[in-house]
C-alpha cells in the first residue's frame, strides 16, 4: 500500500501547523519524517491515521481516501504514537489480548506470540505495563501497532527511550517490516536516518523544506564537493592546481588530499589529471554532507 498526501492543511486557532503539504511513500519504502519540534510531524501522522481530519486536502492510502468515518482503511495502518499512550494497570499479554479483540483478529493467541517474540517481549508477557521500563513499554507500543500485521506503518519516535543493545534491535526489525510494508517514520536520531530511511521529508513551519534522497538532498545544497584522494607518489601543490574545477585542496599525509572544488565534475576532473600526469589513484571518495547537516542547514533557513 501506498501513502499519498495531496495539498493537506491544518489549523488551530491562529496556528497554521500543516500549511498545503503533499508527499508520497511508495509501498515497500521507509519513509524518515524529520522536523524540528512543533514543525508539524505529529499533526501530518495523525491526520494521515485518521484521528484528525483535515482542512483541506487529501489523504490516500492504497487509492482509498482517509477518513475518521473508514474504519477499514485504518485498520490497515498501525499507528506508534509518540506519547505511546497504554494501560499501566494491564499485564502486557491482557493488553495485546484487548487489542487483538478490537481488531478481531482470528487465532489472537497465535499472533501475540508471534508478536511478542519478534518485539522481545517474551519474558515480559506476564508483568503489568508499569512495571516496564521505558524502552519495554516503547516495545509494548510497537507490538500493539503490527499486532494485526497492518500493510502500512506509521511510527512516531519508535525508539525513544531504548538503550544501545535495544537500539539495534528495533531498528534491525523495522528494516525487516519495510522488506514488506510501507513505513512513515518520525524521528530525532539522524544516525536512524542514515541507517533505516530510504528517503526523507524535512518539515519545518508546517511546510516540506525538503524530500528526497540524502544523496540528492545532499547535491541540492551544496555548491561546492569534497573529495578526498590518495595518489600513488607525492604531488606539488603547484600542480594540484592545475585540476579542471579546482578551488583549494588540503594535504592529508601519504599522498592524501583532500580537494574542495566544482559541483558534478570535480571526481572527472580528477581522474582527467591523474591520467595526464601519469598517476594512479589508490583511494577516492566523495565527501557529502550527513543528515544532520543537511538538517541544520533547511530548517534554520530565514523565513
């Protein structure tokens, strides 16, 4: 299923916090939802699960529009939500049993150890939630989002709370949902974009800063590339210089540059200047900008 996001708005009071927004998850894709806070992340989710409508807009999941009223079209989307609001009072497998029966999930017994398993959460099952700690309660929040095996996933900061070893292992499974579902997720670790995301859409003031790859997000941004090069023999500033596109270069030892130059045709270049002076190149890489700073650089711009 497919998540389509058509010129969708939202107001409260004086606040414009979504403001004609549209975007696209292909099925299969991971989609990283970034923003600063208040930007308008948690707004957009809970209007695309239905618990909010929209002002104007639209909302298409599957080709089949979004609403409050279609309760079909929402129980094919599991929602996380940041708060991960659940009954501290229940035990973790009388939770998941409650949320099986609103959902009407046949065999539910064989589901909740499915799900327990692949969340962790077997030695847990018979504890009361309030005995968890945070990244176990996170955990609970999860299981009851694919309890009923949704085709898309819509997971608001999903490891909040989780230590190191946890980490790893909820992203290792949400990379292992996206093989199968389509996944919109929200976060504030840009090290979790780099590792899960296919893709990411930046919002900032109710509006998408921007949507794409971070490769290409990368490209967009910046007017200068940063490669970093090893020759195989000592090369002469002077001579360094004479590379097509060339701006400045800074020595790394061993033969190792690093050369700050033209957008699309520095590495040409390059290897262009190798082969006239008779060089090898032994390593070379494109330095690119990280999602953090890609980030940084959308989100602080001037309004």
């Amino acid at each position: 299923m497919a998540i389509d996001v058509s010129n969708l708005s939202k107001q409260f009071g004086q606040q414009m916090a979504v403001n004609d927004i549209s975007f696209r998850v292909g099925k299969g894709e991971i989609l990283g939802f970034l923003g600063p806070n208040g930007a308008g992340k948690t707004t957009t989710m809970r209007m695309i699960t239905g618990y909010l409508s929209p002002d104007t807009g639209e909302i298409k999941v599957n080709d089949t529009v979004v609403t409050e009223e279609n309760h079909q079209i929402r129980a094919a989307i599991g929602y996380l939500p940041e708060n991960n609001p659940l009954y501290l009072d229940m035990y973790v497998v009388e939770y998941l049993n409650y949320v099986a029966r609103i959902y009407k999930i046949s065999q539910p017994k064989e589901r909740i150890e499915k799900v327990l398993e692949i969340t962790g959460l077997l030695p847990e099952r018979q504890k009361l939630i309030r005995e968890l700690s945070k990244g176990y309660r996170q955990r609970v929040g999860l299981a009851q989002a694919i309890l009923h095996d949704p085709e898309v996933l819509i997971l608001d900061e999903p490891t909040s709370g989780l230590d190191p070893n946890q980490l790893v292992e909820i992203r290792q499974l949400i990379r292992n949902l996206g093989k199968e579902k389509t996944i919109l997720l929200s976060t504030h670790i840009m090290q979790e974009v780099q590792a899960l995301c296919d893709r990411v859409v930046i919002i900032n003031k109710g509006v998408i800063v921007g949507d794409g790859n971070i490769q290409m997000l990368s490209d967009n941004l910046t007017s200068q590339y940063q490669v970093e090069v090893v020759f195989s023999r000592a090369v002469a500033d002077q001579t360094l210089a004479l590379i097509k596109d060339y701006e400045k270069h800074k020595s790394l030892g061993e033969n190792r540059f690093l050369i700050t130059g033209g957008k699309h045709t520095l590495n040409e270049a390059i290897f262009d200047f190798a082969i006239s002076k008779n060089l090898k190149i032994l390593e070379m890489t494109t330095i690119r900008d990280s999602v953090e700073n890609i980030f940084q650089q959308l989100t602080n711009k001037p309004s």
